[in-house]
C-alpha cells in the first residue's frame, strides 16, 4: 500500500514528460473560497504567491518554476531553494506592495497581457481586486490553502486554473488515501484525552491553544484523540490550571515556526518538552508521568501537508496503530521536489 | 539687630542684567517695601533672598551666615516666602496648606505642637473657618492670609511677601497689610515685601527701596522718598504728593513717556 | 522662645474644636486606608477559591493552612500544587503589581503636577514594549534564556527614564521639560516598535501584541519576591518624601521656600516610579490603566496629601488590579481574558460614576 504514491509520481513524472496536450479551453471559469467567479483568458504564465501556502499549493501541482513573485516568504526558502532566488518580493504578510505586482505582470513590451494569475487568501481577494482592478487583465484567485476541511476542493480549483487537474487530482487522492489510513489504524482504539498548545510563550496564565471548530481540534480528533480544551473559541488563551484539571494523556507543543526543514539537533525541542514537564502540578499528569508530553514540528501540521501532520499525531497518540508518518513525510516532500532530510528531527519524544 | 544683609548682589538672566550692585540692609521689626516699575527687579530680588534663583554676590542671613552655605531647610527656618501666585496644583485642604508651613521644622509625623501652631496661625489670620474646605476655593484675599498663616508657620525671623495686594480689592488690601504690619510689630519679626501701589507702601512701610533697571535709586522711609523727582525719575510719571498725618500721598498725573524725564 | 507664641493672643492653644475637626478627617484617611486592606485581603481570600481546577473553598483554606499547620491540617498533593504554585503567587503577583503601578503613578502625578501623567508619560510602556518586542521578534537582548524578554524590558524601561532625565537637565527639570521630553522617547520606542512588528512573523506579533496587553499569568514565586521588593521599598522612600511632594504641588518656588530641594526631589521620585514600574511591567507587560486611574480615584476620596494618597493609591491599585485579574480568569472559564483590557472595563465605569458624582474639582 505504501508503494502508491511512488506509483502516481512515476506516472505523474511519465505523464509530463509526454507533455501530454490536454490543453484547456480558454477562456475558463473557476470559482474561487471568497465565491468569486474568476475567468482566465489565457494559460497562466506567471504567478504570484502572496502567501507561503499558496507557493506550497503551486510547487506540489509542478508549477513553482512559473512563480514570479510572492510576499516574503524567506523563512521558508529551504523548500523553494531551486526557485525562489528569482522571485521577486512583493509585500510582507501584512502589507502588499501592489505597484510590484503589476510591474511583474508587465511583459516585455511593457503591456500587461493575460495570462498573470494572483493567489491570496480568500479574505485579501477583495482588496486585492480593488486595488489591481486599473491594471485589468491580473486574474487574482482567493484560496485559503492553510485549512484541511477545504484543502482538497481548493487545490482542484487551483488545479484547473492552473491547467494542472491531473495532478490535482492525484494530490487528492494521495491526501484521501492517508486520511483513511489513519482512520482505519484508530479506529475501534480508546480516545484518550489530548492537549495541544501552540506559541512559544511560556505564560502559564495564557497559554494558546485550540478550541471546538479549528483545524487542530478536527485533527487531534481525526487522528482518534478527545481535544481536552473545550471553549467557545477557535484559539482560546486558557490557563495552565485547567489544562491541570483535565489531565491530558497526550500533550503535544507546536512551537512557532523555525527557519529550517526539521531541528537539526534535540536541544531546543528538548527545552521545550522539559518547560512543559516542569509546570507545577505536571509530574501528577498522566501525559507526563507516561512520558508523552511531545513536541513537534510545526510545518507539518499545516496547509498542504497537513495529513503528514495528522499522520504523525495518530501515531503519537496511538503509538500501537499501525502508521509510518516518516514514509508519508517522505512522500509529501518528494511531491514537491525536496528529499527528506535523514538527519533531522521532528517529533520528540521519538515515535 | 540686622536681619539680611545684602551686598554687591547681581543677577542675570543670560545676558539680561536684572540686578546689578545691590546694597540694601533689613533691620529687625520693620516692614521694607520694594517699590519701582516693571522690570525693576522687585520679584527677583524676593526670589534672590529666598534662594529661589542663585545671584552673584552676598547675602548675610541672621547675624553674618552665607546664605549659599546654609541648606535649604535652614533658610526656610528663617525666611518664609509668600507667592504672588496662588495656583495650586492639587487639591488641598486649607488646613494642610498651612500644615505644609511645619515642613522645615517636622519630620514625617505631624506632632501636636505642629497642629497646634497650624490652629494658632488659622486664628491670627482668621482663616479658622474655611480650615477643611479646599484651598482652591477660597477667594483670592482668603488665599492670601492662608498663605501668610503657611509662611508664618515656618516660625521665620523674615517675611517675603511678592506682591501680596495684587488680586485683592481694596479691603483686602489693607486687611492684609494691616495683618502684616501687626505681626510684625507685635513679634520681630521683618517683612520685605514687593509691591506696586505706592501710597500702600507708604503707609505700611519703615522703610521704602526704590529700585531702577535692577539699582536701588534710593533708601529711605516714606516720607522723604516719595517725592515728585523721586517718582518722575523712576517711574516717568508727573505726579502730586500730598501729606496728611505724617504719611505721603501720591496722585499720578500724567505719564511722561517720550518727554526727557 | 518662639515667634509664635508672642504672635498669639490668647495664649497657649485651647484644645480646640479645630483639632478634634482635623483629627476626624485624618481619621476618615486613615479609616479608608484600613477598609482597602480589609477589601483586599477579602477579595484574595475569594479569588484564592476560583479557578479550572474543582477544588472547594474548603479544600483551598486548607491546603493553605496545611502549609502553615501540617499536622492539623491534611490536603491532597494535587491541590496543594493548585493553591500554592497556581493561584497564590498569582494573587499576590496582582495585589503588588496593582500597588506597584498605582503608587508609581500617584508619585509622577505629584511630581509633574499633571493629571495625564503616568510613568507611561516618560515613554517607559513604549520603551519596555520595544525591549520584549526586541526580543519577541529578533531574539535579541542584553540577557539570555528564559529571563530575555523581562531583562529587555527593565533595561529599556531604566534606559529611557535616564534618557527623559538627561533631556529635562539639559534644560532644567520642570515637568514640563520632563514631559517633553518623556513623548519624545515614547514616540520614539513606539516608532521602533511598530518598526520590529512590521519585520516580524505573524505569530511573533500576535505574541508581541498580548505581552503588551498584559498578564499576570507568568507570575511565579520568584518574581512575585522581586515585585513585592521592590514596591514596597520604593513605596516606603516615597512616602518619606511626601510632604516634598505636596510642597511641590504648590508650585517650584514655594516648594525650594519651604526648603525642599526641588530638583533632587523630582529626580529621585521619578527614579523611584520608574523603578517600579519597569520591576511591575517587565514581569506582566504594560497594564497601563492603573498608574493613571486608581491615584484619581483615591484623590476623590482621600484628597491630595500624598502622605495618604501614595499607600491609598497603592491599595486602589491592587484591589482594581486582583478585581480584574479575577474576572478576567473566570468571567468566560476556561478561555481567559488579557488583564490589561479588564481593567479598563472594571475601572472606568468607577472612574466616571466617582467623576460625574463629584462637583467640584477634584485635582
């Protein structure tokens, strides 16, 4: 079973190779997360990322070489290291630099003609189109490729923009295939109690965690675990007392972001998981006392390759269930090119 | 006995001479009077004696000490200092503004003597009435003598008051000037006070300082100083001066401005 | 032998109706003083009780006493771990941090004779918010480990009431020369702040964002040591200093009359402000509203003497600051509140009914 996915890429790998002229009719109509309906008059030639996860969307449909620009994602370069180089910079997270953009999808003549795609959260899509509406022919795309309930309809409607269905598709199915791998390994499993906390803080007053409705309650459940936080908030500041109170069998740390593919040696991580055994009250947890407080990295968890994440988290919260999340982190990063790296680390205490 | 001694005191600010050369003595029990036009130097030289601005020159103090050597609690031992000015920041009681007069001579607590001196000095100055009620809102005589009763709480050997008839009506002036003249001849108290109004001065003063341009132009008691050249030459002013029971009077008439004086 | 006594007409002093006046409105301060620490030491008794963890009053008073009295008295390890290392700490981290703020800005009210002034009016918040943000952001700071973002913040907090002290010298220390100079360091750590935010990560900002709303949940033994140090000692020397600065409430030159060495005294008082509040902030972040509001507050009631206002304020403070520590951790259990923002809404509906109550001026 675990041998499928190498079989789509081989077919994925042969499939390009024979340039297979499936050619879309242009123009085409797709409707983006913000329920916009987007035309795209001309085979996408440049794009532009204005978030990290949509650069990771495009580089796993095979595109990345035709990214011409994207905010600054430079935190992340270590998984674009064959392209990003060129691309241009166009903003930050925060603030978009709307002048570049159109200057990029200028071409040589000094008209901007079709064929520049824009892709951004569904939330910026509005005042992206405000702002480039004078410019015309920029078609922007409005997609939240971050969230796993809607990661797969999404990447079909990038799929087909970008004229890459077919490799859409297989992502789809390699993404469907997993999430039922670790449904079948935890079902009919106990559910034991599981807490997750985000940030590097270590305000024990206001710790961040993840409430009834976020992506990481819907993962900690799929991968057969019971979210001990119950609050009415998605991102809930709670206090260390409660997390006491409800004795968590699994902790689990996803520490913010770090500037590489996995630690490169256990120090930091373990600084972390003893931070968290050394809280007052911890040694009477049973997530502690069993040694299960872990620590994991935090890119994997999110956006397109979050089932690697939910892969990883079934199998730290049920260790016994048959699961091998490095063979589907390896999978994943061959997806977009990368190898996994042997001498990194990613979860602590090892699974 | 001399209580201040001044000598050869100057003050600038930059290079704007205020006082220059100054000579003037207070004796014991007397009211001196600092008169002269704006700019002459009146409230700097208060501000001078009570160490408020530091001025070139000497100050003897209490029989010959250096004013510059004494320490601030020292000076305020024996000098106490009325403000012309009676803005207060804060909201305060009459009471505890006059309570703030012990400051030089009590340490944190507040000892019954300490109150006993406040309700002594409320009573001479007959202010006993407002004692609890803010001091802001007292009418401008009422600050008045709650700030002469706070500078007489100091227990001083001299009284600085600047200008302590300029927001008042005319009862209040003489009130308060009547207040001051009593002390002073009832203790031994001295008052050197700034004031603008001459025929005041005239009438409560021992002795008058006319002050020009930051020199003193004349010493001497009422009488023989306030005189028609005495005042066109420092004020620019033609005046009438009249006498009636042994006290100058002085009608302004016309100012001179232009005219050579 | 002294003045006085030939000044007054009838004599030595009667006991008079005067005295027993003033006594009773001493007495009134003093009573208002007494009724905040009975407040105080009522609402921690109540706020020690609430909390995630189902633990009964009962049980709580006993693990306390159980500490005190092992014998007599027997308690679980896990609510012994709740009551002593979750919920103590915590509220005395607010019952000093309260005081603490309120005391600091009691004093640079009375110093700079200006309602408005806080210590966060000398560019002290802005300056420890660019500290933590420092070391939030580019990990950067003067000290390492877990202590970074505290030693960032105290260090820029005292780096910039040096900075406003060197200012005002320069051009004499009046509170306007302070004040001056106090905006132009806060606008200046705000610009580098929001300069360090706009570099930053998403998630470093948001962290950046709640450190300077404020919490009291890093508190711990420790810093609660520290806090308490350093407030009371400093609240003590400014309370010797009080009636310094009740003269200087009556103007600079009246103030140096009554023989208070002005300059000296408003340096060494900002000093002390400062020194609180950079001790308090570096530990909670910038809680802002206390050091403003809690000294109007106690002014309304206990008046201008800083001898009383200065430890009143500081019993304000701590009773608004425990208040809204205690709402903010319960009101919406188990999802709590930043501190810094309950404050306000506890504090200035009081504010305004004492403020519309009132008629006359009270500053």
């Amino acid at each position: 079973m675990n041998k499928t996915p190498f079989v789509l890429i081989i077919a994925l790998v042969a499939f390009l190779s024979l340039g297979a002229a499936n050619g879309a009719d242009y123009p085409l109509a797709v409707t983006d997360s913000a329920g916009r309906s987007v035309t795209i008059e001309a085979p996408v030639e440049k794009i532009v990322a204005m978030n990290s996860d949509a650069a990771d969307a495009v580089s796993i449909l095979g595109d990345a070489g035709k990214i011409a620009g994207s905010v600054d994602i430079s935190y992340k370069a270590h998984y674009f290291t064959e392209f990003s180089a060129d691309w241009e910079t166009v903003g930050t997270w925060r603030e978009f630099n709307y002048e570049k953009i159109a200057e990029l999808a200028r071409d040589d003549g000094g008209d901007i003609r079709d064929g520049t795609l824009v892709i951004c959260y569904a939330s910026k899509a509005g005042e992206m189109e405000e702002n480039l509406a004078p410019f015309e022919k920029i078609d922007i795309l409005g997609l939240d490729l971050y969230n796993a309930e809607t990661l797969e309809e999404e990447m079909a409607v990038l799929g087909k923009a970008l004229d890459r269905e077919a490799e859409a598709q297989m992502y789809n199915t390699w993404v469907g295939e997993k999430k039922e791998a670790v449904a079948e390994a935890v079902t009919g499993l106990s559910r034991p109690k599981v807490y997750v906390e985000g940030g590097s803080a270590s305000d024990l007053g206001a710790l961040w965690t993840y409430g009834p409705g976020s992506s990481v309650d819907d993962m900690i459940s799929l991968a057969g675990g019971e979210n001990v936080i119950d609050a009415d908030e998605q991102n809930p500041k709670v206090e260390w007392e409660t997390v006491l109170a409800s004795m968590p069998e699994v902790m689990i740390k996803v520490p913010a972001a770090i500037n590489s593919l996995g630690w490169s040696e256990t120090a930091e991580m373990e600084a972390f998981v003893r931070e968290m055994e050394s809280r007052p009250g911890a040694s009477s947890i049973p997530a502690v006392e069993d040694e299960r407080a872990h620590v994991i990295f935090r890119d994997i968890t999110l956006g397109t390759g979050s089932v690697v994440g939910l892969t990883y988290w079934a199998k730290m919260i049920h260790p016994e269930a048959d699961l091998d999340p490095v063979g589907v982190y390896r999978e994943y990063l061959a997806m977009r090119g990368l190898s996994y790296p042997e001498d990194a680390f990613f979860v602590l205490p090892g699974i | 006995m001399v209580k201040i001694t001044i000598k050869d005191l100057s003050f600038s600010y930059g290079s704007r001479k205020i006082l220059d050369d100054l000579n003037v003595v207070v004796g014991d029990s007397e009211v001196l009077s600092l008169v002269g036009p704006n700019g002459s130097g009146k409230t700097t030289l208060i501000k001078c004696i009570d160490r408020i601005l530091k001025p070139k020159g000497t100050i003897l103090l209490d029989g010959g000490k250096d004013l510059q050597s004494l320490s601030r609690q020292e000076v305020a031992r024996y000098i106490g200092y009325v403000p012309q000015s009676t803005t207060s920041a804060l909201t305060t009681t009459v009471f505890d503004t006059i309570l703030m007069g012990r400051r030089p001579h009590m340490g944190w607590r507040v000892t019954d003597e300490d109150i006993d001196r406040v309700v002594e000095m409320m009573k001479l100055l007959h202010v006993e009435e407002f004692a609890l009620k803010d001091f802001s809102e007292l009418s401008g005589g009422q600050k008045q003598r709650v700030l002469i009763a706070r500078a007489l709480c100091q227990e001083p050997e001299v009284l600085l008051l600047d200008e302590p008839t300029s927001n008042l009506d005319v009862k209040h002036q003489l009130e308060a000037l009547d207040t001051v003249r009593a002390i002073v001849k009832k203790t031994d108290i001295s008052a050197v006070m700034a004031i603008h109004d001459l025929n005041l001065a005239a009438r409560y003063s021992d002795t008058l300082v006319m002050l020009k341009e930051g020199k003193v132009h004349a010493i001497g008691d009422p009488l023989s100083l306030l005189t028609k050249e005495n005042i066109r030459s420092i004020f620019g002013v033609e005046a009438a001066v009249m006498r009636d029971l042994d006290r100058p009077y002085v009608v302004p008439l016309r100012s001179l401005s232009g005219e050579a004086l | 032998m002294s003045k006085a006594d030939k000044m007054s007409k009838e004599g030595p002093v009667e006991n008079s109706e005067l005295k027993v006046e003033y006594s009773q409105f001493v007495g009134r301060k003093v009573l208002f003083i007494l009724l905040s620490m009975a407040g105080i030491v009522v609402l921690a008794g109540v706020a020690a009780t609430l909390g995630s963890a189902s633990i009964t009053p009962t049980e709580v008073y006993t693990a306390i006493l159980a500490r005190f009295f092992p014998g007599t008295f027997e308690t679980t390890n896990f609510i012994d771990t709740i009551v002593w290392q979750l919920r103590l700490h915590r509220v005395l981290m607010a019952i000093f941090a309260g005081m603490g703020l309120a005391v600091a800005g009691a004093a640079m009210q009375g110093i700079l004779k200006n309602p408005l002034a806080s210590p966060f009016t000398l560019g002290i918040a802005s300056a420890a918010s660019f500290g933590a943000s420092l070391a939030i952001i580019m990990g950067a700071g003067f000290v390492a480990g877990q202590w970074l973002i505290v030693g960032n913040a105290f260090i820029f907090t005292m780096l910039a009431s040096i900075t406003v002290y060197g200012l005002a010298r320069y051009k004499g220390i009046t509170p306007e020369t302070m004040i001056l100079a106090g905006i132009a360091i806060m606008y200046l750590f705000s610009a580098m702040t929001s300069f360090l935010q706009y570099v930053g990560k998403s998630e470093q900002v948001h962290e950046v964002v709640f450190w300077m709303m404020g919490s009291l949940g890093r508190s711990s033994w420790d810093k609660v040591g520290i806090i308490a140090l350093v407030t009371v000692v400093c609240t003590l020397l400014l309370m010797y200093y009080s009636w310094d600065i009740n003269a200087l409430g009556a103007g600079d030159e009246t103030a140096k009359s009554l023989g208070v060495n002005v300059e000296f005294v408003r340096v060494f008082c900002m000093m002390l402000a400062s020194l609180i509040t950079a001790s308090v902030i570096c530990f909670t972040g910038t809680i802002g509203f206390i050091g403003l509001v809690a000294p109007h507050i106690t002014r309304m009631v206990v008046g201008g003497d800083h001898r009383f206002l200065l430890p009143a304020s500081g019993l304000v403070g701590a009773l608004i600051l425990l208040a809204a520590d205690t709402v903010a951790r319960t009101i919406f259990a188990p999802v709590i509140l930043p501190v810094g923002i309950m404050t306000a809404f506890l504090g200035v509906p009081f504010f305004i009914y004492l403020f519309l109550r009132r008629r006359k001026d009270y500053w």
